[in-house]
C-alpha cells in the first residue's frame, strides 16, 4: 500500500505551506512578537490558528505513517 506514505507526504507539505503563508508572515510583522503592531489581535488569531492546522496536518502525516508500516509489516 502506498498511497498512506503519499498521503503522509502531502500532509507534511500541506504543514510546511500554513507555516511559510500564516505563521512565518506573523513572526516576520511581530520581530517574533517583541513588537506589538496595531492589528495584533487578528494577527494573533491567524498564527494561533496556522500551528493549529500545521499539528493537524502533522498527526494527520503521523498517523499514516504509521498506518503505511503496519501495512508493510503484515505483507
């Protein structure tokens, strides 16, 4: 079975595209929060949200890598 490490694959590369299109562009208007800039609140929202999605992403990436070697183990 391949297609749980394909999935896996996009998982992790779903978690790398939240983190550089939310979280990086957050840090980057905060000097990584030392910085308070006038719209913060929803500034905050969206990075909170981002590592949201990103371990969503992540256990999602897990779980079929896990589900891809017992897979393999029981062929």
């Amino acid at each position: 079975m391949w297609w749980p490490t394909l999935a896996a694959l996009l998982c992790l590369v779903g978690a790398q595209a939240v983190f550089w299109i939310f979280t990086f562009p957050a840090n980057a208007a905060t000097s990584n929060w030392t910085l308070v800039p006038e719209e913060w609140e929803s500034l905050r929202r969206r990075w909170e949200y981002s590592h949201l999605a990103g371990a969503g992403f992540q256990v999602l990436a897990m779980s079929a890598l896990i589900v891809s070697t017992l897979a393999r183990t029981r062929d």
